[in-house]
C-alpha cells in the first residue's frame, strides 16, 4: 500500500511469480547510493500490452529527507502516458534470490517526465507498520542469511586442520535450527542486543 502526505493514497500491488525465485522482500532504508535499483510499475502507455510491467533504471540522488526522495532515471524523458501509473510502484533492487524495496514513487507528474521522479521513503510505511501493528517486512542487513553464519563460523583463531571440521558440524547444526529471521526480528532482540542503531546492522 502507498501512502504519501498528499491529499489522497494510491494502492499497489506486486505479484511476484514462484518461478523468479524471489523469495522473500526486504527494505532497504538507505539515503544515498541507489545504483542497480529501478522505478517499477505499470504505466499507462502498457495497459493494453500482454506484459504490463514496465522499468526504469535510477541514475543518482537529486535530494533525500526523511518524508520525500528525489531520483533522477537514466532515461531523461518520459511522456504522460509512459510515466503515468508509475504512482504506488516500488523502488527496487533485485538481491541474488530476493528483492531490496528502498520507497514508493509518489505522484506522478501531470505533464511528461523529465527524468525526474519523487519517492516516499520506506521507513514511513515502517512508522504505519508499527502503529498499526502489521507484519514487518525484514531490513535489508538481514536479506543475506550466508554472510551472517559465515561470519559466526569464521574460527580464525583455530588451528587450520580443525576449523572445516569445525564449520562443517556447525552448519549440520544449523540446518536443524527451525526458527524463521522475521519471528527473531520481531521478538526485538536483536534490538535488545545491540547498543546502537549502527550497531545493529553491524
């Protein structure tokens, strides 16, 4: 859902098909940096074709803040109709097996595009999230389970002919674990763990 500190609320919905491979959808609250990611939606310059959906590459950041991202796309223009519809879509990247979402693009210009485009971020819908008591959809810190139990096992200290014995019985270990990221990342602890934001992602 898009919600955005205008006068009304645009709806979207993505349809992810199993055979992506996209498991899972994390958000990304990042203020700079937004190489590889895409606006994404369903202009209205498709709405008549057999695939809808349609992207756009994000060159760079014109202005960030807390309630509104300005981007400039690759492409630097766009007419009415191949920009229109773009309003609720999201601001994508793709993460090898899952999906990094960075905002929600806001209104859509009246007349053409001139590259620009204006993005709610998405630590806002996380403040609705919260208030409303909604299910959280991961941060993006978590999106990459391999390089966090690769981290834990690293044993740098052990002695070279031990440590794949070592890493091999813990991952044994592990694959026994039946406990789901997002039901640790609700119970707040990794949060009770950390003594600071920065931490955490750390």
């Amino acid at each position: 859902m898009n919600y955005y500190e205008h006068y009304h609320a645009d709806a979207a919905i993505l349809v992810l098909d199993k055979i992506l491979g996209f498991d899972q959808i994390f958000i990304d609250e990042r203020n700079s940096g937004f190489d590889g990611f895409n606006l994404t939606g369903y202009p209205e310059s498709k709405c008549m074709a057999n695939d809808k959906y349609d992207k756009h590459a994000i060159r760079d950041l014109i202005t960030y803040d807390n309630s509104l991202i300005t981007l400039r796309l690759v492409v630097n223009h766009l007419d009415h109709k191949q920009i229109s519809g773009f309003s609720g879509g999201g601001i994508i990247k793709t993460n090898v097996d899952s999906l990094l979402l960075a905002g929600i693009q806001s209104q859509t210009p009246i007349e053409d595009c001139n590259g620009e485009i204006q993005v709610v971020p998405i630590k806002r819908f996380e403040e609705i999230v919260d208030s409303n008591n909604l299910s959280k959809l991961l941060p993006s810190y978590l999106s990459n389970i391999e390089v966090l139990i690769n981290s834990i096992i690293s044993y740098n200290e052990t002695l070279p002919s031990l440590k794949p014995k070592l890493q091999l019985a813990i991952r044994r270990q592990f694959q026994q674990v039946k406990c789901e990221l997002n039901t640790i990342y609700s119970s707040g602890y990794i949060k009770k763990s950390s003594t600071s934001p920065t931490g955490i992602k750390k």
